[in-house]
C-alpha cells in the first residue's frame, strides 16, 4: 500500500511519498547500460560496422527519447526516477497533483523538522 494523501481541495487534488532511486538503478540509466552491453558483446563482433552502428543510433535515439519523455512528464519522471514510498519518513519528496485547472504537477522536495 503506497501511502497517498487525497486533499480534494480548491488547489491540490492529492499528493504521492516518493523517494529518489539510486543512480544506477534509474530506469534511464540500468536498462540502457545493459542494452548497451549487450550492444557491444554481440552484435559489433557478428554483424558488418555500419549495420552495428545504425543499431547503435537505434539505441541511443530511444535513451535520448526516454531522456526528454522524464522532461516533459512528471508521471514518467517519477516512474523512471522515483518509487513510491509507504512511510513518511522514508520519502525524500513528494509528488504534488494539482486540482483541475489549478496548475500542472510537480515534485516537490520533503523536508521534514525535528521537535
């Protein structure tokens, strides 16, 4: 169960816990480091150069699309950048909705005080 708050006011719809992915572990970053691998260890050694490269723009052409899909979209941001945390204690932001017509989403940084 992911903890979400559901406001449903006038400004803000509801507000998701997220914490931010380790580097390596970034939906933009181990996949295509894999793919990239794979990339070097078959297909360069079985196919003619030029064939490979094209591959190899295949390749890049998709991480440089994911790479402007997490700029344009705060949802794909946070599914490739974040996960969804239960405890309030355990999420580093927050991923704020806004109410219809109020704004856009944003993620927002949790910065919680000790008293």
């Amino acid at each position: 169960m992911v903890l979400r708050f559901n406001v449903g006011g006038k400004v803000v719809d509801r507000v998701d816990l997220i914490r931010k992915k380790k580097w390596p572990w970034r939906l933009d970053v181990l996949p295509f480091a894999v793919l990239y691998a794979i990339w070097m260890v078959t297909i360069v050694p079985s196919i003619d150069i030029v064939d490979a490269l094209i591959v190899l723009g295949g390749l890049v052409s998709i991480h440089v699309l994911t790479l402007l899909f997490t700029a344009w979209s705060i949802d794909f941001k946070c599914f490739v950048q974040y996960s969804k945390v239960n405890d309030i204690y355990a999420a580093d932001s927050c991923k704020v909705t806004p109410a219809k017509f109020s704004g856009s989403k944003e993620v927002v940084p949790l910065h919680i005080r000790q008293q």
